[in-house]
C-alpha cells in the first residue's frame, strides 16, 4: 500500500485539517470569552459531568479522552487549582487509585459553558450545513469514527 496521496486525498485532508483547526480555534475563543474555560477544560468537564456522581479513575478519564497521563495531570493541575475538579484516591477496595472529581464549582461551570459552546458550534460549523448536508456527513463521520477506533483495537 502507497503511501501517496492522490490529488483528491491531498485536497480532503488538506481540507479536513484547516477546518479543524479554525472550527476549535473559533469556539475555543467563544468557550474562553462566554465562560471563562479553556477547550481542554470544558473537555474533561464533560467527561466527568457524564460519569456516575462526577467521578472517574485519572487513567479512565485520560484513556476515554485520548490524552496521555502526562498531559491530563498537568490539565487536571491546573483545573484543580482553580477549584473546578479534586484529585484524590479511590474508595474502600479501590483505595490505591487515582481518582478526578467534578466539585461543585466545575458542574457549574460546566453547565454555565454547555449552551454558549453549543451556539459557538452551531454558528462556525453546524449552520454551514443543510439538513441534508448534515445527514450525509453524519454517517460519513461515524464511518470515520468506525475506521479509527477498530484502527485503535488493532494496534493496541
């Protein structure tokens, strides 16, 4: 298998990369000025907001984010230091692992950001579709996201 890329492949990716990159830029701006919230940290306030009672293992959390346990301590330092999550160790019979917990102050702030992240996303990226349009790249991203994560499986 080739490594080389046809014209079309370079295009999409080429593509697939600039918008990428604008679209989290642009929301990333909106996340910070709206709620005072990096994406990194709107990101693993989503995670935990979605895990039972706001709590998680740091190695599941980092895992379900795909970041490396060197970059999610550093993140979650920093967003302990502002009060938004705890790090502790896990209870009876679990009592060796690293655990993250959303406090109070970070649901709130979660919640606080999920509406002005939701109108960021739809105005740089979702409003540029039509329905159709949207269906369509609907299941070419879960097609995408099938590829990469049996991908992953496999080389793990």
């Amino acid at each position: 298998m080739s490594g080389r890329l046809s014209a079309a492949e370079r295009r999409v990716w080429q593509n697939f990369v600039v918008l990428s990159e604008v679209v989290r830029r642009e929301v990333g701006r909106d996340l910070w000025a709206d709620a005072q919230l990096s994406d990194a940290d709107f990101t693993v306030l989503a995670q935990l907001a979605a895990a039972p009672d706001g709590t998680m293992r740091s190695t599941g959390c980092a895992r379900a984010l795909g970041w490396d346990t060197g970059r999610f301590s550093h993140q979650l330092r920093r967003m302990e230091e502002r009060g938004l999550v705890r790090r502790g160790r896990g209870e009876a019979g679990d009592g060796r692992a690293a655990v993250v917990a959303l406090t109070d102050e970070g649901r709130t702030a979660y919640r606080k950001a999920l509406g002005p992240h939701m109108r960021s996303a739809k105005s740089w990226f979702l409003d540029g579709l039509d329905p159709g349009q949207l269906d369509h790249l609907d299941t070419l991203l879960q097609t995408l996201l099938d590829h990469v994560h049996q991908k992953a499986e496999r080389n793990a």
